[in-house]
C-alpha cells in the first residue's frame, strides 16, 4: 500500500512539474533542482567528443586582427570528476598561426561540463524574476560569490517550460582596477545534459604603444558541435 502511495505521489509530481516550474519556484529551489538533474544525467555518461570553432577579434586604433580556430575536444570522467584529455587543433587561420591562444585558455573553452563552475556552489540571494530568452519563457536567477572572487556575478535563466538551463551570464574582473570580462553562454539539451552551444567573451585590454596609452577590444565567439557522448559502463 506505501508504495503505490509512493508511485501515485511520483506520477503526480511529473504531471504537475512543468506546471510548477511555470508558476515560480524559489531562485534557491530552482537552481537544486537543476543541479540535481544534472548530477544524476552526467552521471550516466563517462566520455564525450566536441568540436569547436574559436573566433577571435582584436579591435584597437591601429587596426583590426582576427584569429580563427577548429579543434576537437575529448573529455572523460575520473574519479576526480571530467577532465579535458586532449585538444587535437585542425585549423588555424592566418597560417602560420600567431600566438592568440594559450594552452591553458583552450582547455577552459574545451570544458564543456557546466557543473564544474564556481557559481553552481553560489546561493540567490533574490528571487528568481520572469523573463525571455529568445521568446522562451524563462526565470532569471541572480547569483553572488560568498566572499571574494574574480567572478563578481552571474546570471542564471532557467527555462519555465522544464527547468532547463537557456543561458549564463557571468561577470569577471581579475583585478579590482581592471575592465570587467563579460561571457555570455547559451546552452541546448542533449539527453538530458544542458551543454555549451555558443559563448561569447568580451573584454578591455589597455595598451601602451609608443608611449600613449590605447584600449583594445577583444571579443572571442565560440561555436560547439556535434556533441558524441559514451555511456558508462561501455568499455
């Protein structure tokens, strides 16, 4: 008799799901219940394969540069959690390729996990508001680190439909002094994993040439596709 109570109880909580997440759930409740979505769909899954395509632009009064670069991403889980294995690049334009990427920077382009972020252990500290992405119903959830970081900010919108995660804003400045660096991710679901399908860095880099000082606008644009997940358990 207690189970079918519990199984009546669980039927009644997925036909009412959608209808809770579209009337407003706390931002704290919405961000557990994502992330324990997304804890329990990574978990299913032990390796993945993404292409990406890396465009960057470096605007200054002396010119424009741009960069461009295609490389795929082999990422596997551990105990330690997903780690980015290799970054085999196919492509870089100009050629011969100038310095614009470090190793470093690609490998953090190339970790598509969204759980290993820092905000994820962030709390709301206000309630979660209504709002659109791309004509998408969603709720808004605003995020602060507990005490001090380079990330100052970040911006949650989680759709109302399901509860999935549309987009991520978050705001970084290394230095107390330095321009704020702004990266806007937007993601799509795939078997149940919310995944990277574009991002877009901006930043202001000042500049010394000739003993005047400039500012330099560095934008970088990135394309991720044709995710191929391993299941675990598979090898």
């Amino acid at each position: 008799m207690r189970a079918r109570r519990l199984c009546l109880a669980g039927m009644l909580f997925l036909w009412l799901g959608p209808g809770l997440y579209a009337q407003g759930l706390p931002a704290d409740t919405l961000m557990e219940r994502w992330l324990h979505a997304q804890r329990q769909a990574w978990s299913r899954w032990q390796a993945l394969r993404v292409t990406l395509e890396i465009h960057r632009k470096l605007d200054s009064p002396f010119g424009v540069r741009r960069w461009q670069i295609a490389a795929e991403a082999y990422l596997e889980a551990d105990v330690m959690g997903w780690q980015v294995r290799s970054l085999d690049i196919n492509n870089r334009v100009p050629t011969p390729p100038v310095p614009a990427f470090a190793e470093a920077e690609l490998h953090a382009l190339a970790h598509v996990m969204p759980l290993r972020n820092a905000w994820t252990r962030w709390l709301a500290h206000a309630p979660a508001i209504a709002d659109t992405v791309e004509a998408a119903p969603c709720w808004r959830v605003e995020l602060h680190p507990p005490g001090p970081s380079p990330a100052e900010r970040a911006t949650l919108w989680f759709a109302q439909q399901d509860g999935r995660l549309l987009q991520s804003r978050l705001l970084v400045r290394w230095r107390p002094a330095a321009p704020p660096r702004v990266i806007l991710t937007r993601f799509t679901r795939l078997h149940g994993l919310d995944l990277p399908q574009y991002r877009y860095i901006e930043w202001m880099h000042p500049m010394r040439r000739r003993m005047r000082r400039y500012t330099m606008l560095i934008t970088q644009e990135v394309y991720y596709r044709d995710y191929r997940l391993e299941a675990a358990g598979t090898r």
